[in-house]
C-alpha cells in the first residue's frame, strides 16, 4: 500500500500513480498533510491552515 512520505497517511494505488514519477511509489505530500502542500513539482509549506 502507498504511503505519504511526509505524514505516513495511506494513499490509493491511483493517487500515487497520478502524483508521482513512473519509478516512485510514494508521494512526497498528500491531501491530509496538514503544512505542507504540491506547488508544481516542489513541495512547500502551506501559506494558510489546511482544516477540514
């Protein structure tokens, strides 16, 4: 099972697939990570809170 790098969090096997390279199984951040977000192709600190 994929897990986020950052926050440990399971992913689906299609998330990892869209948001990560051919040979990288898992994400660098994901949707529950809470400072940390996908800008482009970097990782950045979120500018705002992220609570659901």
């Amino acid at each position: 099972m994929p897990k986020c790098k950052h926050c440990g969090s399971f992913v689906t096997t299609a998330y990892a697939r869209v948001f990560t390279p051919n040979d990288v199984d898992q994400p660098r951040v994901c949707p529950n990570c809470p400072d940390r977000i996908r800008d482009g192709a970097e990782v950045r600190e979120a500018r705002s809170s992220r609570t659901r």
